[in-house]
C-alpha cells in the first residue's frame, strides 16, 4: 500500500525535513525488513538524504543551488521562466530508497530525508511505499 503526504511549502527554494512521516509510515505499515521508496511526483521538486542535524547545511546547499542554477539567465528558453526550478529538482532526483531493518530506517547518524521544493510556495505530494522482504 502507499501513502501519499501533502505537503505545504512557503518559499521558492526550501528542504522540509519529511524523516519523521516516513519513520511513522514504515511503523504503521509493520514492515521488520525491507525498502521504503520516497518519490516526488513532481519536475520541480525532488528528494535528497543528507545531513540533519546542523541547519547551515540546507542553507548551504539552497544557497550553492542558487549560484549554480540562478532563476534568471539570458539564455533560458521555458516559457514558464521556471528553467532553474527543473535542473534543481534533476539535479537533486526524484526518489529516494532507504533500507529497513529490525523496523527502522537504516540512515547514518546524521541523516535525514529532504523534500526539497525549487518552484514554491505550492501544495505538493510526496508518495511513499515500502516492498518487505
């Protein structure tokens, strides 16, 4: 079975902390072992695992997107003018597979699963599923 979360975001660029709804998912599902897949039905938005514990990192990195991909370049061609949002959200992926073992999510000790809106502020989905075994 799936879970899809709805998520509100309020900015442009932002990374919402999503670890705890798929923990509670994993949890109500009563998986022991297996995968849970995290995906973003979305071509401006995308999921990413990295660090959680110090928030300069999601500054950071919004920040280095930004410079990489700006929102205004003379050369972009897309009509909606959202071209930066789309090579973001490429660049970070559309899903994300986490292993469970013993019940839990197997993340490193600073780890966290990111939704990470590029074209905001919107109501998004985030679509969970796990397979045992």
């Amino acid at each position: 079975m799936i879970k899809q979360l709805s998520l509100e975001t309020n900015k442009r660029d932002e990374m919402i902390d999503i670890t705890h709804h798929v923990e509670a998912y994993v949890k109500e599902q009563g998986i022991k072992v297996g995968i849970v897949y995290i995906y973003c039905p979305h071509t401006t938005a995308g999921i990413t695992i990295n660090e959680n514990a110090d928030p300069d990192v999601k500054r950071d990195m919004l920040m280095r997107l930004n410079e990489v991909y700006p929102w205004e370049h003379p050369e972009y061609r897309h009509a909606e003018g959202n071209t930066a949002s789309h090579l973001k959200a490429s660049t970070m992926g559309s899903s994300q597979p986490v292993i469970i073992e013993d019940g839990r999510l197997i993340l490193g000790t600073w780890q966290g699963i990111y939704f990470c809106e590029f074209d905001g502020p919107r109501t998004r989905k985030c679509i969970l599923k796990t397979i045992e075994g």
